[in-house]
C-alpha cells in the first residue's frame, strides 16, 4: 500500500520560476505551474461562508468554511512534493520564525476562485456593506480588489514557532510569460494579511496578537499595559488582519506547536492606491 501522500501530485506540472535570497540560504526556489487551477478547487464555493469579527482586535476577522477539509489537503499534499525548506524569502532568521517554507505564485483562476468566496464579506465600497465588512472604517473607503498570487505556506512541527512579529506588505505578484513580476499591479498595494489554515490537528499554534490593554485601537507601546489574545482559526477559514503601514497593523506571533502539524498558507489582500 502506497502511503506517500504525495503520490498524486504531478510534479512535473510545477517549475522553478524564480530563485530568491532568503535569510541564511541566497536562493531558494519559488515555484508555479504551468496548468491553471492544479489542485482542482471546486469553481463554486463548496460551503457557505461566514464572516467572524474579532472584537478584542479591532480590524481582525475570521473567514469560515472558505475552503474544503479535500482542498485544504490538495494544497498541503502539493507543497509537500515541492518539498519545504527551513529558510523562507524574507529578512527574519530562524530563531524568530522557526518553521519550513514553500514559496508558489499561484494562477490567476486559483487566486480568483478563493477570493470570489469571500469578496462579499471584505472591505470593498463599491460591492459590499461596508457598515458590516469595515464598520470602524478603518481602511476609509479604499476599495479591496483581490489577493496576492505569491502564497507563502508554512509548516510548524512539534517545538516550531514564530516570535512577535509584524507583517510587511507586498505587491501583487503574477507569472507572466513564465517570467514572475513581482509588482504586476502598479495600481495595488496590499494593507491586510490573509492567512489560510489548511490543518487543524495539532496542538499549540494559535495566532496570539499583543494589543494595548488600555485601548486596543491604539498601538502597542512601552508605557501602555499589553494584553495577549490567542485565535484559534479552523482548518478551511482564513485569518484577516491590518499589516504593513496601517495604523492597526498587528503585532502577533504563533505560539510553539506541542503536538501535531500545522499547516497555514499566507496571501494579502490588495488594495487599490489613490
């Protein structure tokens, strides 16, 4: 009996588009494929999704059910062919983001497919109800308009963490040609994180946030008290949160995995730019 679960992976569907520096290794494989939609998620949204606010965060939320338990292993069965690596393509070194990485700039139909599921529920004046999907107005009309094509997915096994830390933003990157432009939307910047849990069979991990325990809304500071919250977010939901230059950006961390394997996928949500 086979048990190798990444027997059903076509590899050679999947290339090298780009080698990029990371902290401690100076060129490390970014993939893509050459089909579209490769992991064959459904084209109409296998379940209905909810949005949750996370009110002791102010700009956090919670995206349920955006993809299927068989979605969320296709992506975890992939990435385990493409093979994770200890180092990733960003600045902080291993004993602040203690994990394995794989780098893959997805196609514009997968992109496109996870963000139609959830376009309703984010910040976007001119689509939604932005009582309801900004209601602190916190991104003050700026209009939501896709995710980031470059996902960064992680694996924390037993004893892997990532300490405090805040996210940067990014451009919209895309494989034109088979050649990966990293900033292929002039237009578009992103403000948000969008982490997508793909397992939820482990314990340990949650996503725990420092806040300012006298007004969450405000920054966390040396002379304000900081108050921890720890979410737990289910496999198929995706996390949401401000980042980079925004005022609410985030400081958080992913408290040490004791048992079991984490699996997450991170993107950004795009905003256009006046």
């Amino acid at each position: 009996m086979n048990t190798d679960i990444t027997s059903n992976v076509n590899k050679k569907d999947f290339y090298v588009v780009a080698r990029e520096p990371g902290a401690e290794n100076p060129s490390l494989p970014t993939w893509t494929s050459h089909s579209e939609n490769p992991t064959g998620l459904a084209l109409a949204a296998p379940l209905t999704v909810s949005r949750k606010d996370i009110p002791e965060v102010p700009g956090a939320f919670q995206l349920l059910n955006v993809l299927s338990p068989e979605e969320c292993q296709a992506f975890i069965d992939t990435t385990e062919a493409l093979g994770y690596l200890p180092d990733a393509p960003v600045s902080l070194a291993r004993d602040v983001r203690h994990n394995d990485n794989v780098t893959w700039v997805v196609d514009k139909t997968t992109d496109e497919l996870i963000w139609q599921r959830c376009a309703h529920l984010m910040p976007a004046p001119a689509l939604t109800d932005t009582r309801l999907t900004d209601p602190d107005n916190i991104f003050d009309g700026r209009q939501s308009v896709g995710i980031n094509a470059r996902f960064r997915f992680y694996r924390y096994k037993e004893g892997d963490f990532f300490k405090f830390h805040t996210d940067g933003a990014w451009p919209g990157s895309r494989v034109i040609d088979q050649n990966l432009v990293t900033d292929a939307y002039p237009d578009r910047y992103s403000e948000m994180t969008f982490l997508m849990f793909l397992s939820e069979d482990f314990d340990g991990g949650a996503t725990r946030f420092r806040v300012n325990g006298n007004d969450p809304y405000q920054p966390v500071g040396r002379h304000a008290p900081m108050k921890d919250i720890d979410i737990r977010t289910p496999a198929g939901s995706i996390l949401c949160f401000p980042h980079g230059m925004h005022p609410l950006h985030r400081v958080h961390s992913s408290v040490p995995i004791t048992r079991g394997t984490k699996y997450i996928a991170r993107s950004d949500v795009l905003f256009v730019q006046d």
